[in-house]
C-alpha cells in the first residue's frame, strides 16, 4: 500500500513538471477560451472573439512568429460556471490548449480555480476585475484589465469631487461578481465618508430587476452605480428614468457592463451615464488604436468597434509579443514570464506595466456624446 502511495505522489508531481516545463512544439499555438455565445450576454462573447480574432488572424498572415500559427478554440458557457468548469477541461485535457484565454465573468472565472492551481496552464486576459485574481498565489494567473476596486475609486472620485453628489444607490449582480464589485464600492463609501441610501440587485442571467427598482424609487439618490450585465442593467435603467424621484439621478456603469451593447439596448439614449472602462478610448489616435480599427475592419468588415473588441485585441497581440520573446522555447514558465515583462514599446505605446498581477492599471471614465464616447477628463483642486 505505502509503495503504491509513493508512485501515485511520484506520478502526480511529474504530472505537475510536465504543465510547468514541457516545451510548445506543435506548429499551432492553441488557446483556448470558454465564454457566452448564446442568451443574454452573447454580445460579450462576440466582442472577445472578434477582437482577439482580428490580430491573431493578422498574426498568421504575416508570420509573425516563424511559421507558427494561433488558433483561439472557444466553448459556450452561457455564463454559467458549471459549463466553464466543462469546458475549462474539455480544452486542456481534450484539445490540449497551450494557454487559456480571454474567459468572461467573475462567477465562471471563480469555478474553476482548482483547475489552475492543479494544471498550472497559464491563465491570461480573463475578463473580470475580481480581487481574488490579483491576490492570487497562483501563479499562472495573469490579468490585463484593471480591478473593480480601481473603477469604482475613480467612478466615487469623479461623481463626489468633480459633480458633487453625496447619496449613493447601487443596481448589482446577485452572485461573485456583484459581491465583489459591491463590497469594493461599500468599502470606498466609507474611506471617502459616504452615504450608501439604497440598494438593489437581480439574479445573474435574468432580468428580474422590479425589486431594485421598488428599493429606490422613494428615495433621494444622487447616482446609482450600476454593477450588473448590460441587458439587466440598461432595462433597470430604461424603468429608473420614469421615476420621478430618480428624473435627475446619474447612472455609473462599470466596464463588465459592456457600454456598447448597453447603448444598443438603450436606443443610443445615453443622457446621465457615466461609463468605466480599463482600456483606452478605442477611437483615439493612440497607434494601437489606429491598428485595432484597421486590423477589425479587414478582417470582420461589418462588425461595429467597441470597448470589448478593442480590450480581447489587446489581449491577443500581448500573446503574440510575449510569444515573440520566448525565442522559440515555448513552455508555461517562459510563456508567462514573457506577459509579465511587456513593455509599452512592445504595445505601441499602450500604458503596460505588470503590477497588482494585472498588466493594465490606468481606468478611464466616458460620456457619450454626439454619437461618439468622450472620455472625462477632469482635475480635483
């Protein structure tokens, strides 16, 4: 029994070395992702696959890496976790992707954990600004995008300092996402002195949000920060606007809203929004912006720019660049170290630094405006 005990330990620590060493050989460079494509958030799963897309099938064409080609194999999910932990091992241990990419959600992301810390396969550009992913001990875990707690300091910021509005409502998620995001808020409302007058929430993946609406609509709200997906969120805000108590109040939306989608729901009526985003205006002059807008419309002519697009983008030509600096050794730990030191030179210019476990640290802050965001910018005396 003991002699059986050491093989198992023996098996499972080679098993270990084989994740973290093994060198990439194959002539595709497979990653994977799992996301919504189908119910209410499919319009998130069709901006990562369109932007990440868009530069690795620029990638191929232009051989970028000595004749290795990308391939982003993707699963549905419907944004329900117990199908992102299906598909989570339907990718390493069936179609045996070199990397995981580019998942969406807080919950999803939250499920499958376990699988990152046993498989140790690198984790990158996962859409959520969840703590727990950049206080991880995990090392295989690397996040792009800025943190919820960034957003939501810089939303607070701006509506207390600059519009002057002290009572606060908050609209969220009733499951790991909105936990986090509202716990974030709750904490920067009381290092800031502020009042938090009501709140409101719905169950993820519906849209059941009669409930928040009655939590508010007898009360005195400056804003209410929307912390929800983009369809619940732009219905809560379409009942909200006939309230009268609420005539005036501002919306503040994070990133994982998806402003573009949510503009869409919203019949582009964007008045009293303000919108988060962890990426720069994608419309900008920034050389990286220029080449996203370019490389889209090649390669996916009829798709309209966004900031999701514009985010998986981003995240696929960090790959590419990190790849680039593995000098054809290819493994976990090469692969990963290489995210890890990008630089701006090698972003075009983009602010990347690698710190907090997140390679994207600066959050930004839009209205919409003459058919077009803005971003906001301002100065606190």
């Amino acid at each position: 029994m003991l002699y059986r005990f050491i093989i198992f330990i023996f098996l499972c620590i080679f098993a270990l070395s084989f994740f973290r060493s093994n060198v990439y050989t194959s002539k595709e460079i497979v990653l994977g992702t799992s996301l919504p494509k189908d119910g209410i958030m499919k319009a998130w799963g069709e901006g990562v696959l369109l932007g990440a897309n868009s530069y690795f099938k620029y990638a191929n064409d232009s051989n970028l890496i000595n004749d290795k080609k990308f391939v982003l194999k993707s699963y549905d999910d419907k944004y329900e976790p117990n199908l992102t932990f299906k598909n989570s091992n339907n990718l390493i241990y069936k179609d045996k992707v070199f990397s995981l990419f580019g998942f969406v959600g807080t919950p999803t992301v939250k499920n499958i954990l376990p699988i990152l810390a046993d498989t140790r396969i690198p984790f990158f550009a996962p859409f959520t600004g969840a703590s727990f992913l950049r206080d991880s001990n995990i090392s295989n875990i690397i996040n792009l995008r800025s943190s919820y707690t960034k957003e939501i300091e810089k939303i607070i910021s701006y509506l207390n300092k600059v519009r002057n509005i002290k009572k606060f409502a908050v609209f969220y998620q009733n499951d790991d996402y909105g936990e986090e995001a509202y716990t974030a808020l709750v904490q920067t409302l009381k290092k800031n002195k502020l009042t938090l007058v009501s709140e409101g929430s719905y169950k993820r993946n519906t849209l059941s949000i009669t409930h928040a609406i009655h939590e508010m609509k007898d009360k005195e709200i400056g804003a209410i920060i929307m912390i929800g997906a983009y369809k619940a969120s732009a219905l809560f805000i379409e009942k909200a606007r006939e309230i009268p108590n609420l005539k005036e109040t501002l919306f503040a939306t994070l990133s994982f809203g998806d402003a573009n989608a949510m503009l869409k729901e919203l019949d582009h009526k964007a008045e009293r929004i303000i919108f988060s985003q962890v990426v720069p205006d994608y419309n900008s002059d920034i050389e990286i912006a220029k080449e996203y807008r370019k490389l889209l419309k090649t390669y996916y002519p009829d798709s309209c720019y966004s900031f999701i697009s514009f985010e998986s983008f981003l995240a696929a030509k960090a790959v590419v660049e990190a790849t680039k600096k593995t000098q054809n050794r290819i493994t976990n730990e090469t692969f990963i170290k290489a995210l890890k030191s990008l630089t701006p030179n090698e972003m075009d210019g983009l602010n990347i630094n690698f710190k907090n476990n997140q390679l994207l640290n600066d959050t930004y802050l839009f209205e919409y405006k003459n058919s077009n965001f803005k971003e906001i910018k301002y100065e606190i005396n």
